[in-house]
C-alpha cells in the first residue's frame, strides 16, 4: 500500500507538472505579447505605491505614521497580496466554471480538485507584479534605516511569507462562496481586493466598525500593519501589545485552515449544473 501510494502521488505530481508545462507553453507562445502583458501588469501595484506618495504630498504623517514607514506597510502588503494573486488569484474565476459545467469535468479527475483549479489559466503574466512588490518591500525596508537584528531579519522574512498565506486564503474562501451563489464574484473582490487596499495604510487611518471588521474582524491588520509595528519598533497607536507583531504567521495558519474547511464544505455541497 506504502508503494502504490507514493506511485500515487508521484503520478499526481507529474500531471501537475505537465498542467503548469502546458500553461507556461501557451502562455509564452506569442513571446512580444508575453512580454507586454508582463509589463503592463505592473501597472497596479506601481499604482499603489504612487497613490501613497501623492498623499504624502500634501501632509508630513498619514494616521500618526510617517512616509517611510506607511512604505514598510505598503511594501509588504503590495509584496504579499501580488505573490497571492499569482499563486492562487485565478480561483476567482470558479463561478465561471460552476456556470459553463467546467467544474464538473475538474471533479471527473483522479486529480485535487483545487490544484487543477489553480493551474488552469496560471497567469504567469503577473510574475511582474510579484518582483515588483518583493522590490517594493526590499526598497522599503532599506530606506526605513532600521536597526538589523536577528529576529526583525527572521520577521522581515515570515511576514510577506504569512501574507501570501493570508491572502491565498481569503481568495480560496471567498471563491467557495460561488458553489452556492454564483453571482457572488463582487462580494469576493471586495473582501480581497479590498483587503489589498486595506493593508495599503495604518490601520489607524480607519475608525469604528470598519476597522473593527476588516482588521480585526478578517484579520487584515496581521497582514502588514501590526508586522510593520514590530520592525519599525513602534508601539501601536491602538494600545496592543508588542508580541502582537509576531502574531502574523499563527493568523495565516488559522485563515489557511478556515479557507481549507471551507472549500471542503463546498465541494462536498456542490451541485452539477447538469450540462
């Protein structure tokens, strides 16, 4: 049983591989238009960036912080929320597959349903956008002049880590919602692009029950804001403790498992559309 199990997984790994070889393929065929996809995708996240500038234009602090280190915010955010997107950001197109019966012939293979999911339609265009916010991050924290010591190295490290985590679960839960309303995918794009833009800033920009929902509610301020905290050494303005910094990955652990659930339960409850 141990061998046929590992020849199992094995053969799994190597339809895998051939999925992701054939994505790469297709996608890479038209080698100038590759490229200009490549280039425009950039375009968000510089976006991003730019729109902090220019609210720093006209003021020295935004929400008690000050440029340099909103741009530890921003730069994580924009590294972690990129990456996701990459990865796991083309699951929000499942109500598409529960409409056209697609999901249906996914289910047939003797293949994980949500890693086929994953690898149809990779858009490997937005390795671009990932590079660009891992710069991001970097020039960041270069230009925040902070004092290195092994722990701010390790959490400089587990932090864009846990956000891709956090983030990758907040695409895959919000897409099994489609397994149930399929007409859902703008109440999944506020969640997770409106996370993207939430973690963009201190959360003490926000008040009263938004912040409450989004950053402690979902989870966003785990994402960069409380991190940030911990390497620029700051207290928070909110009265949390400083532990409260490190807290990031057990967060992304927690979403990972409650996306995980999720998609379970939805497939279990999925229904054919018959076609």
């Amino acid at each position: 049983m141990g061998e046929g199990g590992a020849a199992g997984r094995g053969g799994a790994l190597t339809a895998y591989r051939a999925l992701l070889g054939a994505q790469a393929r297709s996608q890479t065929a038209y080698r100038a238009s590759f490229v200009a996809d490549l280039l425009g995708n950039v375009g968000a996240t510089v976006f991003d960036v730019v729109t902090v500038l220019v609210l720093f234009g006209v003021t020295r602090e935004l929400g008690g912080f000050t440029l340099r280190e909103t741009l530890v915010m921003v730069g994580l955010s924009a590294c972690a929320f990129a990456t996701a997107d990459l990865l796991v950001g083309n699951i929000e197109r499942i109500p598409r597959y529960v409409r056209t019966g697609l999901l249906d012939a996914v289910l047939l293979r003797p293949l994980g349903a949500l890693p086929q999911l994953l690898l149809m339609e990779l858009p490997l265009r937005k390795v671009s956008r990932a590079l660009f916010g891992l710069a991001v991050w970097v020039v960041a924290l270069v230009s925040a002049d902070l004092v290195w010591t092994p722990g701010r190295v390790l959490l400089a490290v587990l932090a864009p880590v846990a956000g891709v985590v956090f983030f990758g679960a907040v695409f895959v839960a919000t897409a099994t919602v489609s397994f149930f309303w399929i007409e859902s995918g703008e109440l999944a794009n506020s969640v997770t692009y409106g996370g993207r833009d939430f973690t963009s800033y201190p959360v003490t920009v926000y008040g009263g029950w938004f912040r409450g929902l989004f950053a402690y509610g979902l989870g966003f301020a785990f994402v960069s804001y409380h991190p940030a905290l911990a390497l620029l050494g700051r207290a928070d303005p909110l009265g949390l403790p400083a532990w409260v910094g490190w807290a990031a990955p057990g967060v992304a652990v927690v979403a990972a498992a409650v996306a995980a659930a999720a998609w379970r339960f939805g497939i279990r409850h999925y229904r054919s559309t018959g076609s």
